[in-house]
C-alpha cells in the first residue's frame, strides 16, 4: 500500500502475484479500481462472483487504469446533478402535487357536489395507498427486470393520462376507480427514485439527494396552494376542482416525453457522459459495497430480506410514521379550515406549512450528513410532532386561539422530515440489487398500510377538534421514537458481527468506511492507507447481500 503519484490526495493498492497467481498483468490494467475520498486505486476481485453485478461487467472493458482523482470525483458528480437531479424533482412535485389534489378539491366543494357521504372522502384518500401496497412487489420485480428510466417515465404518462380522467368523475365509485388507478401508477415513483439514488451517489451523498426530491411535498403545499388559489378563482362550466385535476394531470402528461429521453437507465448507458467518465461514474461507488444493478430477480436475496430483523424494522418505521402523514395530508386543509377560515384563506395559511416542510426535510438531512448518523436525527424530528398534536388537543377553537392553533399544525408538518431519513438509513444500510429493491417495497408497503389507515382516523363529524385522529397521531410519534432507539441497538449489533467475521477471516476488524467519508475529513486524517484493507471493496460489485458481506459497515 504505497501513496500514488498522481496527485497529493491519490493513494493506489496493489495486489503482489502471489495474491493473485493465476491473473494476467493485462488484466489487471483493465481491472484497477479506485475509492476513498480522494482516490484510491486498487485491483478488485476475479472470484466467481465478479460479474455478477453489470458495473463489473462495465469496467471489464476499461483498457487503462481507472484513478477517480478528487477533481475527477467532483467534476463528474457535477455532470449526474444537473442532469439526474432537476428530472427527479420535478416527477416527485408533480406527483405530490397530482395526489393532493384531493385535499385542494375538498376546499372547493368536491363533497357537495359528487354527494359524498359518511366515510366515502376518506376511503378517496386511503384508495390511492392501498393500491400502492398491492403494487410494491410487481414495482420491485419490474425494478429489477426493465430499464429504470424509461420505466418510470411510462408510470408517469399513465398516472397523468388517469387523473385528466379523473375529472369526469362525478360520484363515488368513478372517484374511487379514478384514485385506485392513481395509486397503481404512482406506486413507482419514490421506489424508482430510492433506486436511482443508490444506483448514481455514495452512500455520503444519498442523505441529500433522497431529502431533496422529498422536500418537492413542502413546495407542492407552497406552490401548490397558490397555482389552487388562482385555478379556484377560473370562471368556467367546469367545477374549480374539475380544472385543478385537468391542468395537473396535463403538465404531468407532458412531462413524462421529457422523462422518457432525457433519464438514463444507468450510469453505464448514461449518453450525457463520456466513456471515461462512465468509468469514474461506476468505480466511485465501489466502496458503497451496495452493487448497482444487476438485470437479474434472485430468490435468495428475497429469503435474505425476509430474514433479516433490518427489513422488519423499516416496515415498521415507516408504517408508524405514513399514518399521521396519510391524515394529516387528506385532513390537513380541513384541520386549518376548522379554525375559523374561509376557503381561500384556509388555502393561503396551508403555505407555511410548506415552507416548514421543506425546512424540516432539507435540515434533517443536512444534519444527518454532518454528523454521518441517521438515528439522532430521526429522535430529533419526532419531538416537534408530538409538540404540535399536543397543542391542537389541548387549545380550545374560539377566535382567539387561531395563533397558538395554527402554530401547532406547522409543528405537526415537521413529520415529513422523518420519511426521507429512513429512506436513507435503510438503503446505505442494505446491499445486493434483489434485496434493495425488495426492502425497499417492504418500506412502501408499510408505508401504504400507514397511509391507508391514516385517513381513517379522521371523521367529518368530529370537526372541529378531530380529537380521536390527533390522539392516534400523539401516540404514534411517540411510538415512532421507541422503535428508533431500537433500530440503533440492532445496528450496533450487526457492526460486532460484521467485525467478529473479519477477524475470523483474518482481516482488520476495524475498517473505515470510506463511502461516509467526504475529502475534508480525510484530508485531516492524514494518509488514508493507515484505514485500508486491500481486500475491502472485492465484493463491491459481486451483487451480494450485505449480510454476506463481512466488509459492509452499517450506519447509525
């Protein structure tokens, strides 16, 4: 292991002959690969399980030295923001916008005029999540199976082809039929864009990504209250709500030619990057220890996901937290407008809530990447939750009390912060392609169940105070804190039985994990070499779960 002299920052490890008896010199040429912070150059493993993933298969065709340089590194993830990241921002601000249309509709006399009754508004808003939980596997298979770009961009036509014809709807069964469909085609997109981060960023820079396309729900409760706002007010033969679906579901229409060329499937197909630079784009994320897509659905990755106490505690995060979310979302203009307000004004005062929204959701996520750990952060976000339900079940509903009553719903819309850190923690916490994309329709099918049950806990009688639906909220984010501190026992666990299997097979037991590990901090570290393994990152790309990979590091 001998510091490299291609840059300051450049470090290079070397297999000796015989390390690797039977490989050509050639071979290794093509085979070098890099990582750490600021480069790090090394031959990867030619066991049986090499190919397995198709970046291996990818790299197999470099005729040179592959040196991810830190200029290179930065330069190239660049080049995948500006193209990856404005697509997925957009779809995800659509489709939050398209699935709150419901809400907005409520404002504009949808009840009334489609002669909604009893509990028929709320099963509206728990049909679109129970078609989402009935979809996940089918959206993890076909994650696997088909281009993931042009896959997703297909979900998109047909969700916004569905809710242009949800304005024809004009009674509870079309409404229902028309939000089931919804659900079904929407099922794809936050899994598609879970994949999309895991398969273009290191695990450092997944927190960010993940929290930036969630934090489009704090800019559709922005935006989408004012766009409503000046739809409502179109004089035209058509209901206020009947505009809002078309408009919506027409930009999203559009939107998805858009999707179809310009999303890449991979870093490997990517058209916007040279051959180099797809290159770097795959051996940047060697030591993630995650793979990046394989093409192939293996049953043992199924088995090991089922098996594995991580999954179950996801599933049970996020069902914990998508009640309160599926509620608060459907109820969330009423709760405001039980205080007192008239329609439009109950729209306007909607828009601080977005605004803390995103400031919870992109906060948390900065935190999280500072101090590397996701749990923390997760305690933290519970507490102005459980603040808020605190206050709206506590202050009366006289005039007087609509300021500390409305400063306990922005409270409460911290929540949406909490999603996109257990997004995170699950997926720099799970390898092998099968597995991830199958712990990450667990993670949506919990979530589905929660949002499904979430609108429930409301009833329209109960207004103005909806005691018994902020109630089940009050406890759940409790619940939610519980389970979180379970979560950082399991993982300290599985780290002891990740170091126990490396000193059983004679490695270091302790290894930094480079993919958390950004080029400030490792230039403070000094010569990275005294943290590396030679052998760390063989498996990289073997597409194994991480239980079956002694050199994977679990995050806090």
């Amino acid at each position: 292991m001998q510091p490299g002299k291609d840059s300051p920052n450049t470090i290079h490890l070397e297999s000796t002959p015989d390390q690797h008896p039977q490989k050509d010199p050639a071979d290794d040429a093509r085979h070098m690969r890099t990582d750490g912070p600021d480069g790090i150059t090394a031959a990867p493993n030619d066991g049986p399980f090499a190919l397995r993933d198709k970046a291996a298969q990818f790299l197999k065709q470099a005729d040179h030295p592959v040196v991810v340089t830190p200029a290179d590194n930065a330069r190239v993830l660049r080049r995948i923001d500006f193209r990856i990241l404005p697509i997925m921002l957009f779809v995800y601000c659509l489709q939050s916008l398209d699935k709150t249309t419901l809400s907005y509709a409520s404002v504009f006399g949808i009840i009334n005029d489609t002669h909604l009754v009893g509990e028929q508004f709320s099963w509206l808003g728990s049909i679109v999540y129970l078609a989402q939980l009935v979809f996940q596997p089918l959206i993890a298979y076909s994650l696997v199976r088909f281009p993931v770009g042009k896959f997703s961009a297909t979900m998109v036509f047909c969700w916004g082809a569905v809710l242009c014809g949800m304005s024809a709807a004009h009674d509870f069964g079309g409404l229902l039929a028309a939000r089931f469909l919804l659900g079904a085609f929407e099922a794809s997109v936050a899994p598609t864009f879970i994949a999309i981060v895991q398969m273009w960023y290191r695990r450092k820079e997944q927190t960010t990504r993940n929290a930036s396309w969630y934090s489009m729900l704090g800019v559709v409760n922005m935006l989408g209250s004012l766009l409503t706002y000046g739809l409502g007010h179109i004089q035209s033969s058509l209901h206020p709500y009947q505009i809002i679906f078309l408009f919506c579901g027409a930009v999203t229409v559009a939107f998805s030619a858009v999707m179809f060329i310009f999303m890449p499937d991979s870093p490997m197909e990517a058209k916007f990057l040279s051959k180099e630079d797809k290159f770097i784009a795959v051996e940047r994320l060697r030591m993630n220890q995650m793979g990046i897509a394989s093409g192939v659905w293996k049953w043992d990755h199924v088995l090991d996901c089922m098996l594995d106490p991580k999954t179950w505690l996801w599933f049970s995060l996020m069902f914990v937290i998508s009640i309160p979310s599926g509620g608060i979302s459907t109820f969330g203009p009423l709760i405001i407008s039980s205080f007192g307000f008239d329609n439009f004004t109950t729209i306007l005062f909607n828009i601080p809530f977005g605004a803390v929204q995103m400031i919870a959701t992109l906060g948390g996520a900065w935190l999280a990447d500072r101090i590397k750990m996701k749990s923390p952060v997760l305690l933290l976000l519970c507490l102005p939750p459980i603040a808020g339900c605190s206050i709206l079940l506590s202050v009366g509903r006289k005039p007087s009390d609509r300021a500390v009553l409305l400063a306990g719903y922005y409270l409460i819309s911290f929540y949406p912060g909490i999603s996109p850190v257990i997004y995170s923690w699950s997926g720099q916490n799970t390898a092998g392609d099968t597995k991830r994309k199958v712990t990450t329709a667990m993670l949506f099918i919990g979530a589905s169940a929660g949002n499904v049950i979430g609108p429930l806990l409301f009833k329209l009688n109960e207004k103005p105070r909806y005691d018994r639906g902020l109630r089940s909220n009050l406890a759940l984010f409790v619940v939610l804190a519980v389970l979180i501190v379970v979560g950082m026992g399991v993982i300290w666990m599985l780290n002891r039985r990740q170091a126990a299997k490396r000193r059983a097979l004679g490695k270091s037991e302790q290894i930094q994990d480079l993919s958390m590990v950004g080029r400030k901090e490792a230039a403070e570290d000094g010569d990275d070499s005294n943290h590396l393994d030679e052998t760390v990152g063989d498996k990289a790309f073997d597409d194994v779960t991480d239980l079956k990979n002694e050199d994977f590091i679990y995050v806090y």
